[in-house]
C-alpha cells in the first residue's frame, strides 16, 4: 500500500531521494550498509506515501526483520532485490500506483521465500 500511496502522492523532490535510496542499496559494499540501504529504501517509500500508520508500522517491523533476512541470505539474492526496487521505483516515478503495488507485493513475498528459506537451512544444521 505505501507504494501505491507514494505513486498517488509523491512530489517529484521525494522520487530524487527514492533514486537515492535505491542507488545505494546497489553500491552497498558491506552486509551492514546493504541492510540499512534496503530499510532506508522502504521506509522511504513508505514517507513518500505520506501515510503515518503506514510509516509507523514498517519501522519497527523492518527492525525486526532486516538483520534477520540478510544476516541468513548469502547475499545471493541481491540482484533480484536490486531488480525489485528498480521496478518499484519506476512505476512510483511513472505515478503507475497498480504497477507500484503489485511490484511491491512480489518484492515482499520474495524476501519473504529467502527469509523462510535461509531459516529452514539454518534450522537443518
């Protein structure tokens, strides 16, 4: 919903600091500046979206979850996620609020497969 809300609502100053946000998710050279680039970069959205509840929620639960999902990964889906956010940026960009949503629906359940998968491979050893 945040990236539907940040396609609907977004200025265009807020969509540079979204190129931003991404653009560092790729440069990333360390495990620890990947996972604050990748929180940054959702949270911003969600601030773009200009929806408090929305931006409230995915603080904390990105706080719960980001150590968690890159600390497991092997960093092998870093292009995949890159790919993801290109996607995501673009329909913002483009004010495609159904392109932003659905972008971002598949960028969830996939982290949420590495999530689950590197648990299962930690949990097997």
């Amino acid at each position: 919903m945040s990236a539907r809300l940040a396609a609907k609502r977004g200025l265009e100053s807020e969509f540079e600091r979204l190129h931003a946000r991404a653009d560092a998710f790729v440069t990333a050279e360390s495990l620890s500046a990947r996972r604050r680039a990748d929180s940054r970069f959702h949270i911003e959205i969600a601030v773009i979206g200009q929806s408090v509840r929305l931006a409230t929620t995915i603080v904390p639960l990105l706080g719960e979850l980001a150590s968690l999902r890159w600390d497991l990964d092997n960093g092998g889906s870093n292009e995949k996620s890159i790919a993801d956010h290109a996607k995501i940026v673009q329909a913002i960009t483009e004010r495609d609020a159904d392109s932003a949503q659905m972008y971002a629906q598949d960028h969830f359940v996939r982290e949420a497969r590495v999530l689950i998968d590197a648990h299962l491979r930690v949990s097997a050893h």
